[in-house]
C-alpha cells in the first residue's frame, strides 16, 4: 500500500513542478511500479498462504466469498492495468522521449493512467472500505 500511495504522491507532486522536472519523476516511476507490484503479490500470496495454513476455503460463510471477490474481482483487475499501461505504454514512450516535448505515446500513456486514478478511486474509494469492515465485524 506504501509503494502504490508514493507511487502516485511523487506523480501528482511532479506535476506542479517544471517539465524537465516531471519529466525526471516520470523516469523514476516504472521502478516505483514494479516494487508496487512486487509487494501486491507479496500480500497475495501470503493471503494464499495464510488461507490454507488456516483451513480456509471458499466454502466459508458468504463474508468471505464477498472479501476474496473484491480482492479477485476489483484490486487485482486495477492492479493488472495499472501496470500493462504503466510497462507498454509509460516505459517505452519514456524511452521516446529524450528530452521535452513528450512524445506521443508518452502522452497516451500519462492520460491513460490518469483515467485508471480515477476510476480506482471511485471504486476502491468503496471496495477497500467494504474489506475493512469486513474484516473486524467478521474476522473469522
């Protein structure tokens, strides 16, 4: 959650910034997504983990059917396009663009990323919450 939160803080900050310096934070970002991605697998496999340790399955009452959905459903979904669109699309046309202006694919990939903001902000903004109560009215 720490990766994803920088991730995003050190973009939205560049951007108040000149473009050489965006431009600088930009070519930094894919590293900042890939350790983001590193730890969201990290965090699932260690559910995965925790879930057969414990004897979980499925089959559990609905509250946990709902928990693994959203998880299955919405967060890894966003994730998975956050990072096809920040590896085919940001880090190539960084590489395009040696200096300013951006190149074009560079600019598709920025508005394309700023459109997946949005919208996961509107659907974690009430999937993450759901997980939470979740998980302290029925912890088990």
């Amino acid at each position: 959650m720490g990766s994803a939160l920088a991730y995003v803080a050190r973009l939205l900050w560049s951007r108040r910034r000149p473009p050489e310096e965006y431009l600088a934070a930009l070519r930094g970002a894919p590293v900042l997504l890939q350790a983001r991605l590193i730890a969201l697998g990290v965090v699932v496999v260690s559910g995965l983990f925790a879930m057969d340790r414990l004897g979980w399955s499925p089959a559990w009452p609905r509250w946990f059917g709902v928990k693994l959905g959203l998880v299955l459903f919405l967060i890894v979904p966003l994730e998975a396009f956050q990072a096809w669109v920040g590896l085919a699309w940001l880090q190539p046309g960084l590489e395009e663009t040696k200096d300013l202006p951006f190149s074009r694919r560079l600019e598709r990939a920025l508005s394309m990323q700023d459109m997946l903001w949005a919208l996961s902000a509107l659907l974690l903004g009430a999937g993450v919450p759901g997980l939470v109560w979740l998980s302290l009215a029925r912890p088990f």
